[in-house]
C-alpha cells in the first residue's frame, strides 16, 4: 500500500510477487507487460509513465478503488475493533486510552490487562479470517512475531491474566501449525502443533488440547497414513470429554475419514453419523465454540462427507456433497474452494465424467496455484492421472493447463 501510494511500481510488483508466488511471466500476464518489462520495472530500469499502463496494472492486480494512486488515503495498518461499545476510531483504529494501552504494552512500559488481550484475541480471529483468503504465505512472518510478542506479556501478568495469556500462544501456536501444515511443512507443523498442546494443557484448555490432537489426525490423513489418522483422532476423542460439542465432533469426522481413507466404510460412515449429531448441538449453541472453529457448520460437514466418499471411491455420492457444499461455501473461503474443487475435479474423473472434471479444473487452476499449493495443486494432478489412466484426451489439456502455471 506505501509502494501504491507513491506508485514506486518496482515495489509494487516485487512485494505482490512475494505474496502471492507469481513468477514475473504470470503476474506479466496479468498486467499486460511481457516477462522482460516486468523485470526491468522491478529493477528500476524503467518507470511507468503511461496512464494507459498504470490502469493496466492497478485492474490486472485487483487494486481495490480506495487504495489506488490518488485516492484518499486509508490507514496503513488497519486493524479490528473490539465489540460496538469499545472506544475505537471511524478508520479502524483503537482509540483512545485503548491504543495507549496497547501500545505500553507491546513496547514494555506497561503490563497486559484485560482490554488489551481482548484486543489480540480479536486480531488473532481476523488474522485466521485473512488466511481463508490469501493463504498461509503472507501472514506466517507476522503471526511469528505477533506470537513473540503475546508470550512476552508472560511475565508480567499473575492469576487469570497469565492463564489467557498462555492460552492466547496454544492458539497462536495451533494457527501456525495448520500455516505450516498447509504449505507441506511436516516437521514444522508437528512441532508447532506440540508446543500448542503442552501450552493448552498448561493453560487447562480442553478444547485447544483436543483440536491439536484432531488436527495432528489432518496431517496424518493428508499425507496417506489412515491408521495413524484413526489413533489420534481417537486420542482427541478420549482425551477430552469435557470438551465441546464442536470439538468433540471434529475429532469424530476426523477419525470416520482415517476409517474412509482406510476403506473401512461401515466405521466410517458410523463416526460421521456420530459427528454430524455433534455438528447439530454445536449450531444450536454456537456461543460455546472455540473461536477457532468459526467455519464450523453443515456446509463444512457436507464437504468433508464428500471427502468421504471420495476416499472410498463413491464417485456420485462425491460429487454431489462436494458440488452442494461448494454451492454453499462463501467466497471468502477461497483457498477452501480451490481445495474442494480440485476434489470435485477428481470425483467427477473417477466417475468416468472427463468433460466436467475439465470443466471444474479449468476454473480452479488460477485459485489453486495461488493459494491452493501443494494440496489443491496436488488434487488437480490426481485428476489428471484418472483421466490419463481412462484414457481420457482431456488429461493433455489439463497436464498442458498445470504446466501454463507451474
């Protein structure tokens, strides 16, 4: 947004490139500049002097109209409010004496109180939202930094101010676990997820401690391992009865899909019989959530049926959870979207329907290679081999539309 506001346009290409992954020939080809030109504006051996070209840039890369070169400036760093009573400014801001709070605290001339972790609470929450959206790439530097700063706060609270401090970083902990996870960092991911349990179990939070558990299962699953899956989901399960109805049936899905990746269906569909009865109460009392499952709902339980059914090559049933869960799922999910509908791709390729995985995968491509590596990106490849394994002449063009943005 600075590099925008001065139109230093080498900047600005430099820093979207970083967040988004883009090559220079694929972000040229948004902007309508050839691969050379895009590297010697980057350089700085050559300014954008054309009106014509400017336009092309800002509308190539999305530059919403409030933020483009000679509008009204918006703050640099906006960040949420707390609730419509709180003391906060028009423009996004803190005011008041809850930015002076904030601001003592994170250089250390004051310690935490209540208001301030509410506040980072509540920027946590809108960091997880962001996510949906851009993907883990962008944000991993600043919850990294952001986590430092909540354990620093540590030692100079007591009581019940040091409990949800310690609870706030086994939240932080687990957001960076799944960022790490979602871009096939293993180890990284396992670690993090360890250290969110042992705070979370330092910190008397059964919920956290549970999620860490069902989310270990996730990464069992996502790399092939249904046996290991079905363990810790159902160590998730027992571990923490006392959980909440969320909680508890997000650890049952996960071990019906260790059970459905497993081929075993009647335990399978058993379980997600038992955690879609847990997503019901979880609705009707959706106050007693943990933050962290705010995406947790019938559309999500559709999709993850359809993942389901996937696994134990139920191409129809796939299908239609998948296309329905889609239909719902809202557009701020979007690296969700990318995700599921690589999955539709494949489920419609299973099912011998090569003109509709083509379809579906064509749409997905841009999302997927943006946001949706290496998981969506994957899938898409995997609905390539059933095509290529059917025989399929749609697989070339869908192997060809994969390389265009590799």
């Amino acid at each position: 947004m600075a590099a925008l506001a001065t139109e230093d346009w080498g900047a600005v290409f430099r820093a979207y490139r970083g967040l988004t992954g883009l090559s220079q020939t694929r972000l040229g080809a948004l902007v309508g500049l050839a691969q050379p030109d895009v590297s010697e504006v980057e350089r700085g051996h050559r300014r954008v002097t054309s009106a014509e070209v400017r336009d092309r840039i800002v509308s190539g890369l999305g530059v919403p109209e409030r933020v483009r070169p000679g509008a009204a400036s918006p703050p640099l760093l906006p960040v949420p409010g707390l609730a419509p009573d709180s003391e906060q400014s028009d423009d996004g801001f803190p005011d008041g004496d809850l930015l002076e709070r904030i601001t003592g605290v994170v250089d250390g001339s004051r310690r935490a109180d209540g208001p301030t972790l509410d506040w980072l609470e509540k920027l946590l929450a809108e960091h997880r939202r962001a996510e949906d959206f851009i993907g883990a790439r962008p944000l991993v530097a600043v919850m990294r930094e952001q986590l430092r700063t909540v354990v620093g706060l540590y030692g100079g609270t007591r009581g019940s101010l040091a409990e949800r401090v310690v609870r706030l970083a086994a939240e932080h902990a687990q957001f960076l676990a799944w960022m790490a996870q979602d871009q096939g960092a293993t180890a990284r991911a396992l670690a993090w997820y360890d250290r969110s349990h042992e705070w979370a179990l330092e910190a008397g939070d059964a919920d956290m401690a549970a999620t860490t558990l069902s989310m270990k299962a996730h990464l069992a699953w996502s790399k092939g391992r249904a046996e290991r899956c079905v363990r810790l989901a159902e160590a998730a399960r027992s571990s923490a009865p006392e959980a909440s109805s969320a909680v508890r049936g997000m650890a049952a899905q996960m071990a019906g899909r260790g059970h459905a990746l497993a081929g075993t269906s009647d335990a399978a569909h058993r379980l997600l019989d038992e955690a879609q009865l847990l997503v019901g109460r979880a609705a009707e009392r959706p106050e007693d959530n943990p933050p962290w499952l705010y995406f947790y709902d019938e559309t999500w339980f559709t999709l993850q049926r359809g993942m389901a059914a996937l696994h134990l090559r139920d191409w129809s049933s796939a299908a239609e959870r998948l296309t329905a869960g889609l239909d719902a799922l809202d557009t701020s999910y979007r690296r969700d979207r990318a995700w599921y509908a690589a999955c539709l791709a494949h489920a419609h390729a299973g099912a011998g329907d090569a003109d509709r995985a083509l379809s579906v995968a064509r749409a997905t491509v841009p999302d997927a290679a943006e946001v949706g590596r290496p998981h969506a990106w994957g899938e898409l490849h995997a609905a390539a081999a059933v095509l290529r394994r059917g025989g399929a002449p749609e697989s070339g063009r869908l192997v060809e539309l994969l390389r265009a943005y590799d």
